[in-house]
C-alpha cells in the first residue's frame, strides 16, 4: 500500500516532537515510516517542501477559528496572536519550523493574511498593514522561540540560573501584545475605519 501525504507528514511531526527540527530528515523519516528514501519523493520532492507542509498543518486552522469580525479590530488581532502562539508551542521547535515556513514563501500563509485583513479594517494603508502585520508575526515567532529555546535548556539542566529567573513568559507576552496592539491605534488615530467608510460615490 502506497505512503499517503497525511502520513508522512504525521510521521515527521511524531520525529519533530521526539527529537527536534534538528534531527529532522528524509532519511530517518523514511526509516521511522519504513521506506525506502525515495517513497518519500512521491510526495514531497525536498525537505524543504515538506516543511512548508508542516508549517502549514501548525498554522492552517488559525484563520479559520480565530478570524473574526466583531467591530473590535483589537479584539480580533489579540485572539489571532495568541492562538498563533498557541499553535506554535504544541510542537517541538514549532516557531523554528513555522519561521522557516515564511523564509520559503515571504510575504504569505496564515496567520500573515489574515492580520492583513484585520489591521486593514483598522484603519492602516496597505503598505502599513503589511508591514505591521509581519511585525505582529515576528513578535510572536520570536517570542515563542524564546519559550521552547528556554524549555530545552531548562529540561537538558543547561540553563543559567539568572536566565531561569526570568518573567512570566505568558505575562510577558500579554504586555508585549498590549504595546503593539496600543501602537496601531495610536498609528490609526484620526483615519477612519475601512469598514465605515462610505463607498465611491456617494
């Protein structure tokens, strides 16, 4: 029976959580899923196009439960980042994987798209909606990198001690989100939002 595409990739996040991105191969994933290397190939032609694949499986679902339109463009944004976050640490290296996601395809995937939405509704021009959304995204990879970088030193007992005293990561994150969501509204401040403006014409 032919290696289906849902199965490699599950194959390579059950290594991902084991061993890390690190030790993430073709060839020790098609000896988990016992293949041969190049059964693998049927389905993905290079790493690189499975770990847009991963990286999409982490981040797919997001804008489907998370976008909203409430009238609270604040509201929306924050419940986008942290279930972003949230995605991002229920795997092994998950923000690593995900940022290497955007590195193969600037500029696109979720939850970019949708923060682009949301701010654009907030008001932002669209080079300003671009460009703060991709903030948005590397606050919260870089945030979540931080937390997983921390866990495995901590598990490995090869984390200094003056580094283990460090805030709540959760309550750091929280006020970090607070700081930009304030600096959009701040930048939005006299333009009026897309949603109620009045159409050509009129």
């Amino acid at each position: 029976m032919r290696l289906s595409r849902e199965a490699v990739v599950t194959g390579a996040f059950a290594i991902l959580d084991r061993y890390g991105l690190g030790d993430l191969t073709m060839r020790r994933l098609a000896a988990e899923l016992g293949v041969q290397p190049g059964g693998l190939y049927w389905h993905f032609a290079n790493k690189q196009t499975l770990l847009a694949a991963m990286s999409d499986a982490i981040t797919g679902g997001i804008a489907t439960s998370r976008e909203q339109v409430s009238g609270d463009w604040q509201a929306d944004l924050a419940g986008l980042s942290r279930a972003f976050r949230t995605a991002l640490l229920s795997h092994r290296d998950g923000a690593e994987l995900v940022a290497a996601g955007y590195a193969l395809r600037p500029g696109s995937g979720q939850p970019l798209e949708s923060m682009i939405k949301i701010m654009d509704r907030a008001g932002l021009p669209d080079p300003e909606s671009r460009a703060a959304a991709a903030a948005l995204v590397h606050f919260v990879l870089g945030h979540a990198a931080e937390v997983q970088a921390h866990d495995q030193l901590r598990a490995a007992a090869a984390l200094p001690e003056v580094a283990d005293q460090a805030p709540d990561a959760d309550a750091a994150f929280s006020v970090g989100l607070e700081i930009f969501l304030a600096g959009v509204a701040a930048r939005c401040a006299g333009t009026e939002p897309r949603s109620s403006r009045s159409a050509p014409g009129r």
